[in-house]
C-alpha cells in the first residue's frame, strides 16, 4: 500500500488534473479489496462449517472403527486358539 500510494503521489504531482480519477481509482480499490476481505471471511467460514459437518458424519465410522477392531481381534483370538491349542 506505501508503494500504491507513492506511485499514486508522483502522477499526481507529475499531473495535478489526475487528482480526482487517482481519487476514484483508489476508493474503488479500498471497496473491491473490502469485498474481498468479506468474501474471504465467508469462505472461511463455509470451510469451518463443512470440517464441522464432515466431523460430525465421521463420528459413527470411529464407533464402527472400534467395532471392526474389536471383531479382528475376537476372531484373531479364536484363530489362535484353534492353530496353537495343541
């Protein structure tokens, strides 16, 4: 922004007529730059919102995780059992 507004100060001073389009050209700026701030800001927030659904839909894959791991380990157990009960 020091460098726009150094650039923006020598054409001015360069040309004083420009003034009022340098003006304009540098409130446009400040609202397009808002604007974006603001949609940044909004994607952000979709992006926290679809971590938090996603969490959300994995929570009973973790309970279906720990029952699979459960299973593995039940049927790991009877397979033991079974080859080294000798």
């Amino acid at each position: 922004m020091a460098q726009l507004r150094s650039v923006t100060q020598k054409c001015v001073n360069v040309n004083p007529d420009l003034l009022p389009q340098v003006s304009t050209l540098l409130r446009n700026l400040l609202q397009s730059l808002t604007n974006l701030d603001h949609y940044e800001e909004f994607l952000e927030e979709i992006n926290q919102n679809s971590v938090k659904h996603s969490l959300e839909h994995l929570s009973p894959v973790g309970s279906t995780r720990k029952q699979l791991t459960a299973a593995v380990r039940r049927v790991t157990q009877n397979l033991y059992c079974i080859y080294f009960a000798d």
